[in-house]
C-alpha cells in the first residue's frame, strides 16, 4: 500500500476506487463471466489500482519526487534508537528505497560499540517487521546492513567524538541532516539539560553545517518551548525570545563549573514559568540556532505530545514508555486513577508516524533555501482536535475490555481540575492506605507484609511520579499554528502526499486511543496481540461525514465525539481486530 495509509482520508485506496468503478464487489459483472471480456475488464482494473496506488519502490518513473530526491543520498540522523528517531529511519529506507544509506549518530554505552548498539536497539527492533514480512527476513536483514550506517560520537562531548576517518565519509556523503536526539527526562539538573539539549543540539549543527553537501537541516524541538505562556495563549511559528541570554548561562557554566548547590540556584532562576529544564533548555537551543543560522536551511519542527503510530509501519506501534503513554499505562494497568488537570481542554497529542513524515518532508521542502523555518506537529491548530475526557473514557475502556496479565487493579480514569480537591483525594486514596498499612505491617505484620507494604510504597510513589510530570499539560492548553505544516503539505505532489501524510484530520482519536492501549500492551508489557489492519483505521467518505455530523461540545471544543455515531461508523467500517489476543476472547 506505499506505507502512506496515514494521510489517505481524502484519497479513495485502490480497492475502494475499484468499488467505485466497478462496482461493490470490486470487479466489473462481466468480469464473472466467461469468454472474451474477462480479460479487457481485469486489466482495465489492474490499471487503475496501478495508478492510484503509491509507489514505495525505486526504479525510473515510478519514483516520486520526494524518493527521486532521496535516490543515492545520504542522511545523518542523530537519536535514531529513540522512538521518534527509530520511526524517521524506518520511513526513510521503507519509503525511498533508492536512498543511499542513513547513517546514525550513537554514542557507545555499557560496553557496547556504535555498531553493537544500532544492531541491538534498531534493527532487531519490531519496527522493521512490516519489512521483514513485505521483502523476506534475509533481503530485510541484508538491506539493514547495507543502509544503516553506524557512526561513533557522543553529543555530551565538545567535537563529538567523532573519529577523523568518520568525518571524512561525512564530508564525502551526506547532504542532509535530521537531528532528532534529546534527553527527555524532566527530572534533569539544568546543567546536564543543557549539555544535552542546549550544547548537544549546537554540536550537531556545527558539524551539519561545516559538511559541504549539506542542502538540509532539520531540528526537532518540541512545541512546548512556549509552554510558560499562558493557558490559552496562540503560540505562532516563530524562535519565542528569552527574558535571559542564553549564551551567557552557558559561558558562566563552563567558566565557573557550577556546583550542584550552584546549579540548583540557577534552576530556579532560570526556569520561571517553564514546567522542567528539558522545555527550557529545548527554548535555549532555539534561540542559539536561530543566531547561529548563517546561511543553512534551516527547519525547527516541533511536536507536541508523540503518541504511537495511527498506520505506519503498522498501527499502534509504540516501544517506550513517556508523556501520555505513561499516563495511559499507569491508569490501564490500575496504578493511576485520577490526574490533575481540566478534562475539557485540548489533549494535544500527534502519532509518531505523522511526525517522522513531517520531519522528512521539511528537509525535502526547505532543501537549497537560505531560510529558518519553524513548524508545529501537532492537533490543536487543526479541525480535528482531542480533548482529554476523551481519554478518560477511551483507554480505561480498552484495557478493561482487555486486560493485561499485569493489571493490579480495574482501569478507570478521571481529571480534578481543582488542586486543592485533587490533594485530598490523593490522600484518601493514595497517601493514607499505603501509610496505613506500612505502619500496621511494620509494628505487627509478617515478613511478607512487610515487603508487600514496600511495593505499595513504591507503587505510590511511582504513580506520583506520573502525576507530577505531566501535570502542567493537563492543566494547560495552548493552541499551535500549524501553516508551515500546510505550506509543507501544499508542496508535495499526489504520490509524495500519500507515502509522507501530513493530513491529521485522517485520525479518529477513539480508535486512536484504542491502538494506543494495544501497542503499549503488545509493544511495552510484551503479550501477544494479533495485528491490526491498516485498512481497518482507514475513513471512507460515509465514515467521515458520519465521524464528523457530531464535533462541537458544549465546552466549543472540537473532538471527536465518543457517543453513538462515532460507535456505529466504527462497527461498519472498521474490522475491529485489535486487542483480541491469540488465545481468543476479546
């Protein structure tokens, strides 16, 4: 299906145009007939699957434009064995097979090589199992060592570490740049944020931009580089200014090698109304980007809350644990049962297939141009936006109807946008049981309870956790412009359209919600899930008007309505497959 199922709400599929043409059994009458007819009919059919279909392979004119620009080329791409990075490379040699190779900036760890940990952490991943089934295992493995090229640095070191004879090939062959590795850990001291995401970020674009083929460069950011504006604001694509310089933190770190008491201070200096050091320092690297452009092409893509995939490589993949998957595992698996924060507003969230397309499609629209770009991934700029009741209701319900073996408890799931009522709810069900019984335990209890009443503890704690990372984006909302995205999408012709989708108003956040519980339970926790058709998540005309006749709640947000219409159009239109376990039972 050219992998470009993602983006094809407005674009019939092959077999729904043959339908259209010839019919709901797809094929002409005559065609059920003997004689001479049968063959005119079946290659007229076959001719037009062939010209509505996106083509992923290489080879002349069957290429796209996008794929006849990526033939031969080589791409750096830093971050590649995280989850959004993991998602970039797969499209990259899934979607142009002519391409020249991607070569993955890794920094050895725990004894292993580059190589060892590109092996490892990228192709043994399950990411490439809709290769493996589409090509065959062998030609699938084979590809993945000719393409995947490892190479050697650390984005924590001045220079890179990068080996003289590594550079060299990059100067040779690479003409454009993905740079899509951070430390996504909010718990982060500032210094080491800033090393990481501030200093990390500069040392990967000094090294971009002193290659000489170099036509593109993209940086991934995250929307909430502005998320210490106030709820509601209108956040517009541009580098947001900083009440401090950048530049001058930086100088004062490395001559004054602050200590931890130092850095502390400076935290709390810095940080004013941003949630964490990971969205202020993302802020910092913006800002020094944009001073230290020159002429490079330049595109700041930022998404918002990367959630699994809607259809690529197939739907629901996900294998990590962060922002709302986190929520979402914790509320599934009965460990978190209320969250702070206002379930009216916008869940903003975006499927990681849809961001690695929109990264890929900026290097390939900002190629050759002397300019900063500056792009949002996200949903609350669009029509088809997500609110979090809608999650309240969707992902309980999913892993209530299919629970995992390590569920502790009933999913449920709800949002006090009151603090000071949710603390005393925390306390009543959280805080005071687990006291309680670790008291109870260690004056008069067993061994064993003891240790149970440990595991209570940490469950609590991690819960907390939870609760505390994520709790500024539950309680906020902001709405992102998205018409760099537009101009992007504008730019790309049929085929490309299809094979790198950018439409986000393809995506029913009911089912998406669904997958997402799918993905974590088959992907994270590892129990055996059937697969999901892509076909299944696709909206035909019908679907779409009837997913959309109900959109405008009473709170004037638009979702995507979990009541009876969106129900009905999901048992017509959808082969529901996900979540039944091979076992059987639903």
């Amino acid at each position: 299906d050219g992998g470009g199922g993602g983006g094809g709400g407005d674009a019939a599929d092959a077999a729904t145009l043959k339908k259209m043409v010839f019919g709901a059994g797809g094929v002409s009458p005559l065609d059920a007939q003997a004689g001479a007819w049968a063959a005119p009919v079946k290659w007229v059919a076959d001719a037009v699957t062939a010209l509505i279909t996106p083509r992923v392979g290489g080879g002349g004119g069957g290429e796209t434009p996008m794929q006849a620009w990526l033939r031969g080329r080589y791409v750096l791409v830093t971050g590649a064995t995280g989850f959004v990075g993991k998602a970039v490379v797969e499209q990259l040699l899934r979607k142009a097979p002519g391409i020249g190779g991607v070569v993955c900036l890794v920094r050895g760890k725990r004894g292993q090589t580059a190589a060892q940990r590109l092996r490892d952490e990228v192709a043994a991943s399950p990411i490439w199992d809709r290769l493996r089934r589409d090509m065959g295992a062998e030609a699938c493995e084979a590809m993945l060592r000719d393409k995947l090229v490892p190479l050697g640095g650390d984005m924590q070191t001045d220079g890179l570490a990068i080996a003289e004879a590594d550079v060299a090939m990059l100067r040779a062959r690479v003409s454009v740049v993905l740079h899509c590795a951070a430390s996504v850990n909010f718990d982060d001291t500032l210094d080491q944020a800033i090393n990481t995401n501030t200093l990390g970020s500069l040392r990967v674009f000094e090294l971009g931009r002193s290659l000489p083929l170099l036509e593109s460069y993209v940086h991934v950011s995250t929307a909430y580089v502005a998320s210490n504006r106030r709820s509601g604001a209108k956040v517009r694509e541009r580098v947001h200014a900083l009440d401090f310089d950048p530049d001058a933190v930086i100088a004062d770190m490395a001559r004054r090698k602050w200590s931890p008491a130092e850095t502390e201070r400076k935290q709390l200096d810095l940080i004013g109304t941003f949630p964490n050091t990971y969205t202020l320092t993302k802020a910092m690297a913006e800002v020094l980007l944009e001073r230290r452009r020159g002429g490079v092409p330049l595109c700041i893509v930022r998404p918002t809350i990367v959630g699994c995939a809607w259809m690529e490589p197939v739907p629901g993949w996900v294998d990590v644990i962060s922002a709302a998957g986190a929520v979402f595992i914790a509320a599934g698996m009965g460990l978190l049962s209320i969250l702070p924060g206002n379930p009216r507003n916008i869940a903003d969230m975006i499927p990681v297939d849809f961001v690695a397309a929109h990264v890929i499609a900026a290097a390939y629209t900002n190629r050759g141009r002397d300019r900063l770009a500056v792009s949002h991934a996200g949903t609350s700029g669009s029509s088809n936006q997500c609110s979090w009741r809608v999650c309240n209701t969707e992902v309980p319900k999913y892993f209530n109807e299919h629970p995992p073996s390590q569920q502790l408890g009933k999913a449920k799931f709800s949002m006090i946008s009151s603090h000071q009522l949710f603390q005393i709810n925390w306390f009543a069900r959280y805080a005071l049981p687990s006291s309680v019984f670790s008291t109870v335990a260690n004056a008069v209890g067993s061994a064993e309870q003891r240790k149970q009443a440990e595991r209570l503890w940490k469950v609590v704690w991690r819960a907390r956790l939870v609760v505390e990372s994520f709790k500024h984006f539950t309680s906020n909302e902001w709405f992102f412009a998205c018409r760099e995205r537009d101009r992007i999408a504008a730019q790309l012709d049929g085929g490309d359209a299809a094979l790198w989708p950018l439409d986000v108003t393809a995506i029913d956040w009911p089912r998406w919600l669904r997958l997402y519980g799918y993905g974590m339970t088959r992907w994270v926790l590892n129990e055996e899930m059937n697969d999901v058709a892509p076909e299944s998540l696709r909206h035909t005309e019908m679907s779409l008007s009837g997913d959309r006749l109900l959109q405008w709640d009473s709170d004037h947000h638009r979702i995507s309505f979990p009541g009876l219409l969106s129900d009905v159009s999901w048992a017509l239109y959808a082969n529901r497959p996900e979540g039944y376990t091979r076992g059987g039972g639903g």
